[in-house]
C-alpha cells in the first residue's frame, strides 16, 4: 500500500510540475515579448515610433485555450505556426512565406533532386494562383497544362485565397494518386477541368544539342543545385562540336538560385559586366552583380527563346544579355518574377522566406510584374503543340543564320 501511495504523490507532483512548468514558460514568453518588440515600428501618420502591443496575442491565446470545445485539438506548436503564418501572411507579399520544418525541407528537395507530384511550378500573378511552368514530360505537361494557366481550384479547394506553399502541398502526393485542377487559360471564358495522376518528378537540369551543323542549341530547365556542373560539361562538349552560335532556350524555366544564374551569365558576359542590379528601395542600398567570366561564349552570336513560364533567374539572365550584348529575345513575354528572396533558417529548422530586394537589368528596367518583353514576338499555339512544331525555335534558327 506504501509504494501504491509513493507512486500516486509522484505522478501527482509530475503533473504539477508539469503544468507549473508550462504557464511558467508561456508567462516568461509573454514577458519576453512584451518588453522586446520584435523591430522598432513607426506610426504612419507621424512616422514616429511606436510600442508593438503584444497582450491581445496572449489574451487570445489563454481563451483559447481555456474555452475550445475539443480540447484533444489543441496542438501548441501547431498554434505558433499558425500564428507565424498570420503574421507573414499579413504583409500581403505573395512570395515572403513561413515554412515549417516539413516545408523547408520539401523546399530544398524541389531545387534539388526528385519529389512526387505532377511536376509543375506555380507562382503568383496578378494576385492569381498561376502556372509558371509544367516540367518537361511531367504529368502536368503530358495532361495539357501549359505556362500562364490560372489555377481556380485544387480538388474542391478555391484557390483564390491559397499562398503558393499551401497550393503546392495541396498539388503534390503520392506516386499513383491523383489531384483535380480546375483551370483558366487566357483568353478563354470556360474553365478546364484536369485529373492528373501524381508520379515521382525527376528534375531536369540541362540539354543541348547541334542545330544546322555549327548552332548549339542549350537548353537550361531551371538554375538549380547541380547546373553550375553540368553547364561546365556541356561547355566542354559545345567547344569540341564544332558550334560557332548558340541559341539559348530558357522558355518553361521558373528560375532558381541567383548564385547559379549568375554564374551561367559569366559564360556569356565579358569579366566585370553587369547582370544584375538588387535594388532594396535606397540608392544606396543598391547591389551590383557582376560578370567573373570565364566569359567563353561571350563572342558567340547568341540568341535567347523566352515565353510566359521564364521567370526569376531565366528572366536575370536574359535581360543582362539583351541589355550587355544586344541579343535579341524570342518569344512571349515572360512571367515577371523580379524580386529578391533571402531564405533564413530559424532555430527549430523552419525558415523564412523573406521579400528583401526587386530585380532590375543592367540598364535599370525593373522585371517584377511586367517581365521582358520578346524583340521578335513569336505565339505558340495549341494546334503547334499537337502537331509538335516549335514556330519559335525555327524563327531563331532562321535569324540566327545571318548573325
């Protein structure tokens, strides 16, 4: 009877301490909060400084806590996610996002290797949940999707009010599963309906091949991980073709790490050139990105295929060379991802994608909203499509003999 009684009175103090513990922790949380605002805010009537009132946070919080029904649903990491997720979301930027640590690391997988999904990428525009680009051969592509395509629902899901990392994990699944899109194509009034079957998406990084005997024909299918590697063996290959011109093909690429695409650019800009301009709001805050070469294809007659789904680093990389070299741009106008995106890590392994920079070419025009405009305008359809001619490609190749 002894230990019996012992046992109760630890398990009676373990609980205790338990819930001494946690209030202690959440009263040294609001306190901490409280006396350390997270940034000074100014007024925007006075532009002064202004306290940041964190009590109605808490007060929230306890009642919460103390008057939902279902109490087994109350999951308080999962609260302070939400509640991270509120606050990011409220500053109405579509690309500054909170993920957690699950997201963060499916975020990594995509730039880098394989996931499962129907491989395509989204973004948005126009404050619209939009296609930036289906994966070449992906079940996306294979099932008509095509860049520009407005997403109006995922399953029974309105995707009106949806962030991109919501929408892409609503998107993505289990090889063999399926998803329903329901989409608007531009220029149309009625809306498409596609079930795509999910599959694991390999990630294509580069092609090339030898066009009319002496054009290399290279195609970048996203500035990920692995490109800077892989453009330097087909560099290689290009030098010892036989090739005297190149036609760059960056239609359907949605970008990817500045560090790479600038690192392409060097193949095509002379050393010290610039590709880019990062403009944080302040003349003097300005970045410069510059040319490190090794500069080989810089004398080569270049020309560059651009279309809706070139966004971000395909639209850095085009623009410096229209702007540095004067290559003509053929194609569609482009997606118009301009701005700049710092990824910071916080300590429980979710992270922050925040808004800090817009883009801008070496002679100043900014990307963001209105992309690049092509030189030679050339319109794919979906009858070139079906019958699998590239208009676009052949008006290159056809420029591109007298240059």
């Amino acid at each position: 009877m002894g230990k019996i009684f012992k046992v109760l009175i630890i398990l009676i103090l373990g609980g205790v301490f338990c819930f001494v513990g946690y209030n202690y922790g959440v009263f040294v949380g609001e306190q901490n909060i409280l006396r350390t605002p997270p940034s000074v805010v100014l007024n925007p009537e006075n532009n002064k400084p202004q306290n940041v009132d964190f009590s109605v946070f808490w007060e929230a919080w306890r009642k919460a806590e103390a008057n939902f029904l279902d109490k087994n649903k109350l999951d308080y990491k999962e609260m302070a996610y939400g509640a991270v997720k509120g606050m990011i979301e409220s500053l109405k930027d579509p690309h500054t996002a909170f993920f957690t640590p699950q997201e963060a690391k499916d975020f990594e997988e995509d730039m880098s290797g394989e996931y499962q999904g129907v491989g395509m990428i989204i973004g948005i525009k126009s404050e619209q949940l939009t296609i930036i680009s289906p994966l070449k051969a992906s079940p996306a592509q294979l099932a008509g999707i095509r860049a520009g395509d407005k997403i109006l629902k995922i399953g029974e899901e309105d995707a009106g009010n949806l962030s991109v990392e919501k929408a892409a994990r609503l998107i993505k699944g289990k090889e063999g599963t399926k998803v329903k899109l329901s989409i608007r194509r531009k220029g149309e009034e009625k809306t498409r309906e596609f079930e795509i079957e999910r599959a694991v998406i390999k990630i294509p990084t580069l092609e090339w091949e030898l066009k009319q005997d002496n054009v290399a024909l290279i195609k970048i299918f996203q500035f990920n991980s692995i490109l800077t590697n892989e453009f330097r063996k087909a560099a290689s290959e290009i030098l010892n073709s036989g090739a005297q011109k190149i036609i760059l093909d960056l239609r359907n690429n949605p970008g990817g790490y500045l560090d790479t695409a600038n690192q392409i650019a060097g193949w095509f800009l002379e050393r010290g050139e610039v590709i880019v301009i990062q403009d944080s709001g302040k003349e003097e805050e300005k970045k410069t990105y510059k040319s490190e070469g090794p500069s080989t294809f810089s004398k080569y007659p270049t020309i560059i295929l651009i279309n809706q789904g070139s966004a971000s680093g395909a639209e850095i990389l085009a623009g410096a060379l229209r702007d540095d070299r004067g290559v003509k741009l053929i194609g569609e106008t482009s997606f118009g991802k301009g701005s700049v995106q710092e990824q910071l890590s916080l300590s429980d392994g979710s992270s922050l994608k925040v808004t800090i920079a817009k883009w801008l070419t070496p002679k100043g025009d900014s990307i963001e909203e209105k992309g690049l405009a092509p030189d030679i305008e050339v319109k794919m359809t979906e009858e070139d499509e079906a019958k699998e001619t590239d208009p676009q490609l052949e008006k290159a190749l056809e420029i591109i003999k007298d240059l």
